[in-house]
C-alpha cells in the first residue's frame, strides 16, 4: 500500500461513533499499559512474573517503528531459563487484545502496535466526556494528607527557598486532591524562637516606629542584619537578645506587644505574595500556636523517661546514628524541634491524618530524621507516616543566598517584574487583547512558577531572573500559549457551526498524525499517579511540555478547520489537549488565559 492509500484506508476505517453521553455509562478505558500487562499475563504458559512486575518493566520506545509500547523479556527468561529472544517470539505470537493490532517480537522486545482507530477514539471520547475530571483517581476516601509547607519566618523577607516550598507545596496538595486524597494546607509561620528577642533588642536600640510602619520586612531586615553585625564586636548584645526573648516566653506586655506588631506586618507582606501566587491554606499554625502546649510534650518526654541533661540542657538521645535532639536550653526556653514535635501531636489528633508532608529545603534533613526518630520512640506507630519532602537549594552565582548577611532578593518584585514584563510582550503582539492586564498576571506568574517546578525536586536552581522571565522554549508562557491557540481553534469552528459547541465532541475517526499526540493525552493518568508517588510536580511540567511540542507540532502538519470529514475529529484532538493542558496547568497551581 502507498502512503496515500494507507492514509484512505485509515480514513475509511472507523465506522462505530460513540457519543459522549453514551460513553459517560460505561466504565473508564484502561490505561494502555495494564491492557498490554494482562495481555502478555494471558499469553504465558505459566506465571513466571507477577502482572505488576511486568506492568512496571513496560517501556515507552524511543522510536515509532518499535511500536507504541514495548516489554523486555530479559527478567522474564532468567525467571524461565529460556533465551529471552525465544520468549519474545512466544508472547508476541500469542498475544491478543482488541486494542492491540500488532505484536512484534524484535529480539528480546515484544512490540506492540494499539489500534490506533479504536483505541485514540475511546481516549479522545473518554477525555470530552470526563472534562476536568479526567486524570482524577475513582476512589475515594483513602484519608487526609496534612502539607506542611510555605512556612516563611516573620521579619524576614519571604526568601527564595521559601517560594520553592510554596510552590512545590501547592502542587502536591492539588496532586493530592486528584489523587483521591484530602489535602489539609498548613503554613507553620516561624513566628517564634530567639531571632525575635534580637530583634526587640535592636529595634529598642536603633528602631524607628515610622520607617518601619512604613516599610515593615525591609527595616525589620535591616535591624537583624544590624544585629549581626555590632554583635560580632560586642557580645553584650547576644545577652540583651536572649534577655528579650525570655521576657517574650514569659509573657512580658512590652514584648508581646512588639511581637505582635512584627508579626501582623509581616503576614501583611507574606499575603501580597500568596495572593500572587494564588495560594490559600487550610490553617496559619505557626511555631507560636504550639506555646501552651509545650509544657505537655516535655513532660511527656520526662514520664516516658526520654529526657536527659546535657550541660543543663534537655535533650533525648535520636539514635546512634544521629545526634541527640534538643529539646530545652539551658534558661528553660523550648526549640525549634520541641514545637514540632507539639505540631506533629496535635494533626494527628486533629487530622487523623494518612501521612503529613513536610516541604522544607534539604538542609534541615537532620532535623527532620531526629523528630521522626523521638516520634518513634514516643511510641507513635504513625510516625512513619510523616514524610520529609526535600528540595534543593537556590543559588546565587554558584552560592547559597543568606539572610543574615543581608543578600536577599525581594520576591515580589520578581514576580511584579514578570507580569509588567508579560504586559509588554503581550501589548506588542496582541494590543486589542481584553484584559490586558489579568493576563499579564496570569502569564507572568506562570513563568515564575513553572520555572521552579519544571525543576526535579532535589536539583540546585540557579536564580537568574533573566531565565525566570523567559517566554520561550519549555516554559509555563509557552504551555499557555498553546492552549490558548488551540482555544482560538475551537471558537473559530464554534462560529462556523453557529455555536454548537456539543456537536464538536463527538469523535468519528482518528488521523494518522494525531498519534503521538494522542499517545501522550493517554498517559495523563500515569502520570498523575508518578508525579504523585515520587513527590514530584516536576513530572507534570515536563509531560506539558512535551504536550504542548507534539500538539504543536501536528498543527503545523494538518489542516485542522480542514472544513471535511477529518474536521471534527482533529478538534476533538484539540479540545482534548486544552482540557489536559488546562488541568495540567491546573495541578501546578497555574491559571490558562482563554486568549493570549
Ligand atoms: N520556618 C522554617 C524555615 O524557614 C520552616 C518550617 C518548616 N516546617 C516545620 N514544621 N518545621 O526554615
């Protein structure tokens, strides 16, 4: 057959239409890796590997010609003692499905080849009937998820690492959600700890109650550095410091009084950026809201004789392999630690929950593993639930950036600097645009969010505000974007049809060159499923991009209002990708501009 008879065949093939609402009845299309697990499950002679062994050997090849999926059989023939070339030529030969057209056996490789008529029809049919929804795990129920996560400290800017935490934070609450879970959204503020008895003792030396009414985080930050620095010569002050802060644990008016001030002006600040971002929380717990119940938690330390002295401190010992956790100094104030193991107590009382994540850079890895570990001994069975969720580091030049030298870049004026740059991208190619100015932000906060995310957790991230602000390349503007232009699409062909936007989702045929894109709307689901177990939101920026690339791509090769038979079914391909590249968009906490 000539490319173009093979191309009329295709055309000519798919005769069944399945209408949308029929399809809402009937259950939900397998993933095409499990059909091609069963497949090869039912083709052997005997159970030589579990189906979920074979399900996670399935790979994705490299090269259309390998087919759409390809099983190596090297574990299955140590398993048999069989060659594994043999072994593939049996499976293949044997293997059967109705989604499945072809099977290959290549060597140690059994190749299959999906029925790209049926099997792209029922996906594209499965993603208009399911909208949103599609991706979203059918249970239900499997319990509360408690994200610990943002947790900026009050006085000092909201940092770098910070964002890192927000965002990567955000998104595994929504990933939580799709995947059947509840998320229970908490920001444990650093609003208490001896920084703030610093703090008093340097505003009462050099403050000024005006400046920092009206510029609260830069002047408060400006106090600490100040701090910092006249203490390197001049101890007392250290003294003075810690003096503050116990008057503050002690409930001293004066000190409450400016506690309180720092903290509201610094939630102020922090709300502008959340409003940015679009983050919400379920509840603001910060480190203070534990004070009354630190009591408790040493005193169930001392009953489970748990607690040790050490230098006049109090500590218990985490395990061999660690060092021993501090739990009060020497004046009696209570740490970091102490108020989260209160923290830790308190959702499991309150939430119940399956597991609780915290998301915190990974250089307070040790403090995590000693509060698992003092958790454990407690007594707590659940707390091997508790996951600590690490992120690498922001990097300045190749540096870690600090605070307390005073190096810290203003959050807000990042993102502020990516909208006003959108708004000139977008005035310069699309000045008619409506609201110009709500898709600038959506845009630009866009940039700043995918940037970070797109990023595998643990890797360093260089900031450089040039790269955050670029539109271009595998970017959050150029995912979009493309769901935009795939709108622009779809609203034309609703004009043409006089706004019979229902007619559109009903799938008749599947084109040849839609494949790859519809191979890659088809692993959605999966990959919803991996960003998830592997904590990872990075699995959902990099499949958009790839998305975005193979929609884009087709688009460039057919006529998609080609205004014949093939119309229909190419804009159900389109509606398709807007609905995955939305929620997709969605899951990072990412808005989609209808029009850009
Ligand atoms: N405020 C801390 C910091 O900025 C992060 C708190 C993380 N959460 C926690 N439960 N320890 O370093």
């Amino acid at each position: 057959m000539c490319a173009r008879q093979k191309k009329e065949a295709w055309e000519r093939k798919p005769e069944r239409k399945l209408i949308t609402s029929k399809f809402a009845e009937r259950k939900r299309t397998m993933e095409w890796k499990q059909i091609f697990a069963d497949a090869i499950f039912a083709a052997m002679k005997k159970t030589a590997l579990e189906k979920k062994v074979m399900y996670s050997l399935i790979e994705h090849p490299k090269h259309e010609q390998h087919g759409d999926l390809a099983f190596p059989c090297f574990q299955l023939a140590k398993h048999l003692r069989k060659a594994p070339n043999k072994i593939a030529e049996e499976l293949a030969a044997n293997l059967s499905n109705s989604y499945i057209e072809k099977a290959e056996a290549v060597g140690p490789y059994v190749n299959v080849f999906f029925h790209k008529a049926t099997a792209g029809r029922d996906i594209l049919t499965e993603i208009l009937s399911e909208q949103g929804e599609y991706g979203s795990s059918k249970q239900r129920g499997k319990g509360k998820v408690v994200i610990d996560f943002s947790s900026p400290n009050i006085a000092k800017p909201f940092s770098m690492g910070h964002l890192r935490s927000t965002v990567i934070g955000q998104a595994l609450a929504n990933l939580a959600e799709k995947n059947g879970y509840q998320a229970v959204k908490i920001n444990h503020l650093g609003d208490w700890g001896t920084q703030f008895g610093k703090l008093m003792a340097a505003y009462k030396k050099w403050g000024d109650e005006r400046e920092l009414k009206a510029q609260p985080i830069s002047t408060l930050l400006k106090l600490y550095v100040r701090f910092h620095e006249e203490a390197e010569n001049n101890p007392k002050l250290l003294a003075e410091g810690r003096q503050w802060f116990q008057r503050l644990e002690t409930k001293d008016r004066e000190a409450e009084a400016l506690w309180r001030w720092f903290r509201d002006e610094s939630i102020k600040a922090f709300e502008k950026v959340y409003q940015l971002l679009g983050i919400t929380f379920d509840a603001v717990q910060g480190e203070s809201f534990y004070n009354d119940r630190m009591s408790a938690v040493v005193k169930e330390l001392e009953d489970k004789h748990l607690l040790e002295e050490s230098d006049g401190a109090k500590v218990v010992q985490a395990g061999d392999d660690m060092p021993p956790c501090l739990i009060q100094k020497t004046d009696g104030t209570t740490l970091y630690a102490t108020r989260d193991l209160a923290a830790a107590l308190y959702r499991k009382q309150e939430y119940d929950f399956a597991s609780c994540m915290y998301v915190v850079g990974g250089e307070q890895q040790l403090h995590f593993q000693q509060l698992f570990a003092v958790l454990e001994k407690m007594g707590y069975s659940w707390a091997g639930d508790l996951v600590h969720v690490p992120f690498g580091l922001i990097l300045k030049d190749g540096k870690k950036m600090s605070t307390r030298k005073g190096k810290i870049i203003f959050l807000e004026r990042v993102i502020q600097e990516a909208i006003d740059k959108a708004k000139k991208n977008i005035l310069e190619k699309n000045p008619q645009l409506p609201d110009i100015g709500e898709v600038a932000e959506q845009v630009g906060v866009g940039a700043v969010i995918f940037h970070d995310l797109k990023n595998e957790r643990m890797g360093n991230v260089e900031f450089n505000v040039n790269h955050m602000l670029t539109f271009e390349g595998e970017t959050g503007p150029y995912v979009q974007y493309t769901a935009a232009r795939a709108q622009t699409l779809l609203e034309k062909a609703r004009l043409k049809e006089g706004g019979s936007a229902a007619e559109m989702e009903t799938v008749t045929m599947v084109d040849e060159e839609a494949w790859e894109v519809i191979k890659l709307l088809e692993q959605f689901p999966s990959e919803v499923v991996r960003a998830y177990e592997s904590l990872e939101p990075s699995v959902i920026a990099k499949y958009l991009v790839r998305l975005s690339q193979a929609f884009n791509s087709y688009y460039g090769k057919v006529k998609i209002l080609s205004g014949d038979a093939m119309e229909r079914s190419r804009l159900a391909v389109a509606g398709s990708v807007i609905i995955v590249l939305k929620e997709g968009l969605r899951l990072l906490n990412i808005q989609s501009p209808q029009k850009m």
